[in-house]
C-alpha cells in the first residue's frame, strides 16, 4: 500500500523508486499485486506519466491520510525508537535567544539518527500554545509557564540579565544608575516579560528611565549601544560573547535580574521518541557537551572516495 502511496503521489515509478529505494520492477510487481488482490485498475499511462483511475483516486485520498504524517502516526501507539521524521520547534522571542540556539544544537545531537530539527520564532506564548496544540510545533520554548492543561512543561535553565552601555558612557557616570535615568533605554517590544521584570527592577531602586525607545533588531540595539545613543538589557552569557572591540559593558543595579526558561509539550506525549530525546538530553549537562564537527557525516552513508579523509 505504501508502494502505491509513493507512486501516486509522484505519478512515476522512477520518483518512487528513488525515495523508496527500491528497483522499479519490485515497485510494478508490488503494484500489480495490489491491483490483483483488489480487482481494480488503479494506473492508466499517459506519455510521460502514471495517472490515477478514478478507483485509484479514490485509493490515493485514503491512503494519503495514513501516510503523510510517515513515523509520526506510530508514536501515539508505540514507545519504540522508529523516528525517521523532522521535529518542528516554536521559539518565543526573548532576549535569552542564545540559550535557545545551545539548546536546539544539543537537541540535533540527540535526535540526529532520527531525523533533523526546524524551527520558528513565535512573539507571544498564546501562538505557541496554539501551535503545540494543532500539532504545528512538536515542542517549543518560552519564557512563561503555561497555564493549559494540556501542556506539559520543564525548567530548562535560567539567564541572568545585565544592563549594558558603551564603555565609554560606563566610565563617564559615577554612579550607574544615573545611566539608566538619563540614557535612553531601549527594549524589545516583543519580549514583554523580560520588559516586565527589568521595569520591576529599575521601580524597586528609583532609577526609571526618563525615556524609553522600541527596537526590534538586536542587531540595530547593539549598535546604537556600541555608539553611545542608548542602554540595554543582554544575557550575561551574550556580553562574555561579544568581541572586547564592541566596546560594550555588563553592569547590574543592586543585583542580577534572573530570567527562567521552559520547554514546553503537549501532554501525554512523553514516550514518543522526540520529547524522550528532550527529557533526556535535560537530564545531562547540556551546555558542556563537546562540539563533534563531523556527527552530521557520521549518520549518512557517503562514498569514502567523495572524502578527502576518513571520519
């Protein structure tokens, strides 16, 4: 059935075959052996290409409900590790975006036997929710904890936030909190929790900013940090980053603002292979995991003659 599956959707043996991996006169005899047992003919040639019989059509629409999802169908009914499929993972947008990007990287090692990893940035956690929901994303990460019954979730690490400034405005102001009342502060208006917590922050120790500018680039904000125009909040981690030339400087005022992070999942599934590989990899210590330049080759069947060496 899968045969016919392939063959239909691409109106070719030849295209079947090569995703199939198969000789095109297995695929015709399996074809003929379907058509037998169900007394119908479900191909008629035209001069370049096979096309359905309106018994065959009528196949195609059954069988491609069954098929489309590929692997994924089996993991609502079965723990094994089948895999095979691509995972899609909804990101919020946040300033903490590099903890993100650490963590998909280790998900890929994980998961690479199986498949591989896309991802989509979403703005506010009600979308991925939805998205999780509706199957669009397999899991996704965020800055909130949901309050759906339907989703399940784990803390997968915390950031700590710095204001920043350039260095030469961090040299100028005695006191650092006169930089955040008379710099104008730029902020990501997407990431209102993040905005939330430092405008907490800044009320607790009297030193709220006479102006505030939106500014969606982190790009476009770094540069206008670097040239004197205005201040910021980064992840620590993303100013030990930054090249000592950006001229940019890490304060806090009092203390540290921390900012948690969670992935997130529906519920009920995690036995299936792609959030199992989750849990697991949440079980080490994601973020010291040696980087293996070659693992990607390692999982593909590549003539050793393309290859200037053995990896």
């Amino acid at each position: 059935m899968y045969y016919f599956y392939e063959v239909a959707r691409y109106s070719s043996i030849k295209e079947a075959s090569k995703v199939l991996e198969l000789s095109l006169p297995t695929i015709s005899e399996q074809i003929k052996r379907l058509e037998n047992e169900l007394d119908v003919k479900l191909f008629k040639r035209s001069v370049r290409r096979l096309d359905l019989t309106s018994e065959g059509q009528s196949l195609f629409l059954i069988v491609k409900e069954m098929f489309k999802y590929g692997p994924k169908i089996f993991e609502n009914v079965s723990c094994n590790s089948i895999g095979g499929t691509p995972v899609k993972i909804g990101i919020q947008e946040g300033v903490t975006l590099e903890y993100s990007s650490n963590l998909i990287y280790q998900y890929w090692n994980k998961y690479i036997s199986y498949g591989t990893i896309g991802s989509e940035r979403i703005f506010v956690i009600e979308e991925l929710i939805l998205g999780i929901l509706k199957g669009v994303y397999d899991w996704g990460i965020s800055w909130e904890i949901s309050a759906n019954s339907r989703i399940d979730s784990i803390k997968i690490g915390s950031a700590e936030i710095l204001f920043c400034c350039s260095e030469n405005i961090f040299k100028i102001f005695k006191d650092k909190k006169n930089i955040l009342k008379h710099i104008p502060f730029a902020r990501n208006p997407f990431d209102t929790l993040l905005n939330e917590k430092v405008l907490d922050h800044l009320t607790l120790n009297h030193c709220i900013p006479h102006e505030f500018i939106d500014i969606e680039q982190k790009e476009l904000c770094l540069d206008l940090i670097h040239k004197d125009r205005c201040v910021s909040v980064l992840t620590e981690q993303t100013i030990k980053k930054l090249n000592t030339s950006d001229n940019i400087k890490g304060f806090h005022i009092e203390k540290p603002i921390s900012l948690d992070f969670y992935a997130l999942w529906l519920k009920g599934k995690d036995k299936t292979l792609i959030i199992k590989k989750l849990l697991e990899l949440l079980k080490e210590e994601f973020h010291t995991e040696l980087h293996d330049t070659y693992l990607q080759l390692k999982i593909i069947d590549i003539p050793l003659e393309m290859l200037f060496k053995t990896i």
